[in-house]
C-alpha cells in the first residue's frame, strides 16, 4: 500500500517527500468541480480554466498530472473523463467517493499532530471545532459507504449460505449502524428481514437515506444514542453486526460490546465482526496498523486487534465459537457462535 520501500529500491529518492501528493491532487480536483466541468463539456485547458474560474496556468498543470495519475484521457491537448473517474468522481454516480476525499486538508491537518499523539498517547482532538467534526464525520460515514459496499454484499450472499436463513422473520442488529451497509444487504435479500440500527442520531439520518434509496426504510427500526449506554436487550436477535466500530471504541469497550451482543441474541444467533484485522505479529499487514494510528489521532481508546485477541473476548464472553469469513482480499470477518 505505502510503496516508500519500493520507491527506495528503485533509487527514486525524489519521489519520497511528494508521497502525499496525489491525495491533495485529488482533493483540489472534487473541490474544484474539474471532473464536473469536463463532464459538462469543457475540454480544453482554456475552457475549464473558464469554467472552474482558475487560472488556465494552473488548470493545465493540473489536468497534465490528473492524467498522469490515470484520472483522466487527453489526447491533442484536450481532456476527458475515463470511465474510472466517471464512475468514482462524479457526484451523479452511484459509486461517487468524492466525499471521502473532499476533506483531505482537515485529514492533512490531523495527521500533522501525529508527533504530539505518539508522544501523549491521546488525541488532537480540540484541533477542530465540535460542529466542524461532526461534519466531517457526517461526510466520512457516506463515504464508507461505497468503500465497504462490496464486501458487505459478498458477505450478506455469503452468510446466507452459512446459515441457510429459514422463511420464519429474522431479526439483525445493526450495532453503530453508520450508513447501514453491512446490514443493508440482508434486508434486500428478503422482506422479512427486520433491523434495528442503533447510532447517534445524525448518523442514522444517513443510514435512513440510503435504507430509503434501496426501498427497505420500512423494514428498519432506529434506534437514537450512545452504543455504550444503549440496552441491546435479551435473547432478541438472530444476527448481530459491529461494522468497523471496535477500532474506534478500544479494547475493553469492544470487549463490552462483545458481551452485549453475546446477549441479545438468540440461541444459534451469530455475531458478525467487520473491522481491520492486523496479521497477530502486527509487523506486516499495513491498512490495519496504519488504521491504529488513525485510532490514536482521533479516538481516546481506540486500536486495532488481532484475530486471537477478538477471539479471546468472544470465547470469555460465552460464544462457543469463532471463525473467520474471508469476503475481500482484506481483513477477514470474524463470526461468533452462540449455542
């Protein structure tokens, strides 16, 4: 993922202070509305200059390494859209990741404070205002979205042969719902899937906008507040979720949150565990270490955790089991079994 071994292997030593280049790239492009403008049929450097009011130095610099980054085509000096940034960079796609690049100067700014978080061991949290972060928080959930949605279908498709789901009503909690990816899918399959998904409320007027575009609003139940406060009742639930939560809640609430699930499912319930799971040396597999330090910049107690210690909470907490469910070429999920 971060190629700066490869990079000095290569002898390209130039290369290494500009790593963080491309993502500002990007970022200048969504705020700019360049992939809109070409979209609207601007193609030369003069007329999106035009279009996008900067100046056509700029814009041509711009565009010359958009298309070097594989972003865009050009061809006798006027650019055009391919069908990646066609798909992923237009705001009318139903795929568009736009929003998880759009605040990358706050992210920037973030993780400038890395050298304070490692020496403190606490977050920079007061770098941005409370109406700021949840904002950005707001934009960073509906992106999630489109980065998760893959494997949360392979997994709905995947588990429903795991458990060969009967005809009866079946009842999914859907614990820190976010936009309600990972329980989305197993409404769709089939209408009497019934969910509960529990968030703080602005975060479930996201997941209620996504449930409402799929056409399963009515099958879901929303549920307001704090997952640490909130009673997941008692033998309920056929199917629990903790959707990428216990790396932002940390060990001993994960730990909790295992036990909470543990009891609001019924018997033959299975809990399904969707986070990023470092390799058990913790020496090798990056998104999930690099994840732990996103953890620390923003989080009081959150880390990521091996499969043996996710293990290690489920067993305690009564599960008779836990395996792992291969569903992308990322971090496996986790089901536990309650008998």
């Amino acid at each position: 993922m971060i190629a700066i071994t490869e990079t000095l292997a290569r002898g390209a030593l130039d290369e290494l202070s500009f790593q963080f280049a491309p993502q500002v790239v990007l970022f200048t492009a969504i705020k700019l509305g360049i992939f809109q403008a070409i979209a609207g049929g601007a193609k030369g450097a003069d007329d999106l200059a035009s279009a996008t009011g900067c100046s056509l130095r700029g814009v041509r610099m711009l565009l010359n390494f958009m298309t070097a980054m594989g972003l865009l085509e050009k061809e006798d000096g006027m650019y055009g859209l391919n069908d990646f940034s066609r798909d992923y960079f237009l705001p009318s796609s139903r795929n568009y990741l736009g929003s998880l690049f759009v605040y990358s100067d706050h992210l920037l700014k973030l993780w400038l404070k890395l050298p304070e978080a490692v020496k403190t061991g606490r977050p920079p949290l007061s770098l941005f205002p409370d109406e700021e972060r949840e904002r950005l928080n707001l934009n960073i959930v509906e992106a999630l979205f489109q980065v998760h949605k893959a494997p949360a279908w392979e997994l709905a498709g995947l588990f429903k042969k795991e458990l060969s789901f009967s005809e009866q009503r079946i009842k999914i909690l859907d614990v820190a719902a976010g936009s309600a990816v990972w329980s989305l899918p197993f409404a769709l399959q089939r209408e009497r899937v019934e969910v509960t998904a529990i968030d703080f409320l602005p975060v479930l007027e996201v997941a209620r906008k996504f449930a409402q575009e799929f056409g399963v609003e009515d099958q879901y139940r929303f549920i307001g507040g704090d997952i640490r406060k909130i009673d997941f009742g008692t033998e309920e639930y056929d199917l629990t979720l903790l959707g990428h939560i216990c790396h932002s809640e940390g060990a001993e609430w994960s730990r909790r949150l295992i036990g909470k699930c543990f009891r609001a499912l019924r018997k033959n319930g299975r809990l399904l565990i969707m986070d990023y799971i470092p390799d058990e040396g913790r020496k090798s597999a990056q998104m999930p270490l690099l994840l732990a330090l996103n953890a620390l910049l923003g989080t009081e107690e959150g880390d990521t955790f091996t499969f043996s210690e996710y293990q290690q909470w489920v067993l305690a907490s009564g599960f008779s089991e836990a395996r792992t469910l291969r569903v992308d070429d990322r971090s496996p999920v986790i089901m536990a079994i309650k008998e």
